[in-house]
C-alpha cells in the first residue's frame, strides 16, 4: 500500500508551476511576494533562481521596504522586476555577452 501511495504523489513541480515565477534574462527565474506592511510600507520578498551558476549559491535574493506611496501593487511589482535585472545584467550580463561573442566568433572560423 505504501508504494501505491508514493507512486502517486506528486513531485512538486506543478506546483512550482503555478506560483508565477517569471522568465528573466540569463536563463533565470525570479519571484516576488509581497509579504506585508509595515506603518504603510509595503515589504516584498524576492528571489532570482540561476540554475546555471557555478560562483557559490544557485539563487540571489532580497527583500524590498517600499515607502508608502500612490503607487499600485503592479507597480511595485514592476519597479522590483526592473531591480531584479539590474542586478542580473550587473553581475553577468559582461561575462554573458564576451561568451556570445566568442561563440560567434568560434562558429564562424568553424565554417571558413
């Protein structure tokens, strides 16, 4: 019976599916919650999940105290991706575009 039970539980990554991780650049994903306020700031949390890395931990993430404002949640939102790839071009976006170039290169002296 415990087999027939682990046969038929989920794995999680349906789950993981739905919990609106959005695409950025650099192959990673990230995610932002808004986890409360505090005397109207609003606090986000985040995370930027880089499975390709090879520099330490595989993710990058932060929380976020928004003074109280007019601004929307959408609009938090959205200025808090912006951040988020700013960090990301920050820390690889060189690394990222010397290897393209390279590759580039690499192919074209491979069809000469």
């Amino acid at each position: 019976m415990a087999d027939r039970d682990a046969a038929n539980m989920p794995d999680g990554k349906d789950l993981i599916r739905t919990m609106g991780w959005e695409s950025l650049p650099f192959s990673c994903l990230g995610l932002i919650r808004k986890t409360g306020d505090v005397k109207g700031n609003n606090i986000w949390a985040w995370i930027i999940l880089i499975p390709w890395t090879s520099d330490g931990k595989p993710w990058i993430d932060g929380t976020e105290i928004v003074p109280a404002s007019l601004k929307t949640d959408a609009d938090e939102y959205a200025d808090i991706m912006v951040k988020m790839r700013a960090i990301l071009d920050d820390r690889y976006g060189a690394t990222v575009a010397n290897r393209a170039v390279d590759d580039l290169i690499a192919d074209i002296l491979e069809d000469s």
